[in-house]
C-alpha cells in the first residue's frame, strides 16, 4: 500500500552492515564533549562488542543500552 509507514528499522552503525540495531551504544568524548553531551551509535548483536571496543580503546566512557532505552549521561569512566 502506497504511503503505509511501517515501523521504523533503525540500521546498525558499523560501515557496511546492514543489520538493523538492536542496542544504543552511548558514548562521548570527555575532550570535547561536557557531561551534558551523549552521542549514540546503534549496533545490531554481532558489532555491538566492535563498538564497544573500538570507544574504551580511546579511553572514551561508553554505555551499551537496549535500543529502547536511552542515556541521559554517561559519566567518565563508565564501560571502562
Ligand atoms: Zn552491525
């Protein structure tokens, strides 16, 4: 049917995978990013540990939450 909107299928971050997301990874760059300040990649279960990994080994604070549920903050240290 023309004009249907379906539900929306919010697509894993990595680069190239088509996946649809199953978790919020929430992060944030203490350099230049306050408290205030929550950036969001979506992963879908198999990049989710990717993301993970790829945010704690530049020492930025992470949080993995359920694709439903959002952060607010994501102190320094969390994930670490
Ligand atoms: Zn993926």
């Amino acid at each position: 049917m023309i004009g249907e909107s379906g539900p929306t299928i919010s697509r894993c971050s990595r680069a190239g995978c088509l996946h649809s997301a199953q978790w919020n990874v929430n992060w944030r760059n203490p350099r230049i990013h306050g408290l205030d300040r929550v950036k969001v990649w979506l992963a879908c279960d198999e990049h989710v540990d990717y993301l993970r990994e790829y945010l704690g080994a530049r020492s930025f604070p992470v949080i993995v939450s359920d694709l439903s549920q959002s952060v607010e903050v994501v102190p320094d240290g969390a994930g670490l």
